[in-house]
C-alpha cells in the first residue's frame, strides 16, 4: 500500500533509509514517463530516475515540499535535460525533445540574459495563469505536449483525438500563448 506523500517526506526528514524505495514504488512510473518522454532511451531514464532519488535526498531535510509529485517530476524533468543537451548537444532531427523545444522558442523569450531574470519569473506566473484559463482538454494536450513531452499520437490515443487534431489544437494554443504574451508585454 502507498504512503501518503507526507509520510514519504518525513521519512526523508527523518534520513530513514526506506525514503527511497517508498518513492519510487508511487512515483517511479510517473518520473520513467517524463525521463522517457525527453531522452527516448530506458537506461538513459533510468538512471535520471535514480538520479532524481538522489537529488530529493540530498534537498531533504533542508526543503520539505508541500506536493512531492510536481518536485519530483520537475527534478526529473530538469536532469533529463541536463542529460540530452548533455548527450547530443540539442542535435536536430534526433527525438522530439529538439522539436517540442523548436515549438515553443518562437514563442518564449530567452532566459539567458540575466537582466531578465525578473521577466522570467512574471513569464512564469504568465504561463501559470495562461494554463489555467485553457478549458482541461486543450490544457491537458498543451501540458502533455509541453511538459511531459509526449508524442502527438500518444497525445492523440489518451484522450481520444485523431492526431491531425491534436496538432492543430498545439498550433492554436501555442498562437494564443504568444497572442497572450504580447498582451502581457513578456514577448
């Protein structure tokens, strides 16, 4: 049986070994999904995976998450990206990853320039507030796409869609996102 993710925090807190494999028993599946989703390789996941374990337990005790699946899922997101620019510098044409990334530069500014750090945390609070305006179907497809980086035609069977759908549904989103940015004065 699961442990409820507070349990699991305090057994982190606590330095108890059995922090580990509690995590990944609940979270394991969902953190393989999204190392997967970007690197397209089992063993490259499993081991962003495990270094995702690692990571959690080295920022607890010192930061104690009110919600362990998005710290978890973001830690994991982090590493895997850290590990494709890593392994093929960003190469173009090898995975989505590039092509889900070629998506949304024209519409995200750079965070690079650290002048723009402050713009970055509005952006943010931006895309935050952009997202949850979205009715769930089209902020489903957009954090599928965006977030977890999953296939159109895995996008497509999950909910029902043919993926000529999908993609037109992406395209629609990513102009309202970039409408919606201007407004904002962040593009």
């Amino acid at each position: 049986m699961d442990l409820e993710d507070s349990k699991i925090v305090d057994l982190y807190w606590q330095r108890s070994e059995e922090a580990i494999p509690e995590t990944a028993v609940k979270f394991g599946g969902y953190c393989r999904t999204i190392a997967y989703n970007i690197l397209s390789d089992e063993q490259d996941a499993e081991e962003c995976v495990n270094e995702t374990w690692f990571r959690a337990w080295n920022s607890m005790p010192t930061h104690r998450p009110s919600l362990l699946a998005p710290f978890l899922g973001k830690l994991t997101r982090w590493i895997s990206l850290t590990r494709l620019r890593e392994r093929n510098a960003l190469r173009r044409g090898g995975g989505k990853t590039p092509l889900v990334l070629d998506e949304l530069a024209e519409v995200i500014p750079d965070d690079t320039d650290p002048e723009k750090q402050v713009e970055l945390k509005e952006l943010r609070a931006a895309l935050r507030k952009f997202v949850g305006d979205l009715d769930d179907t089209e902020a489903r497809v957009f954090l599928a796409r965006c977030w977890y980086m999953t296939g159109v035609k895995e996008i497509a069977e999950k909910i029902g869609m043919t993926p000529g759908n999908v993609s037109t549904m992406l395209h629609r989103t990513r102009r309202k996102l970039q409408k919606y940015l201007k407004e904002e004065g962040l593009c």
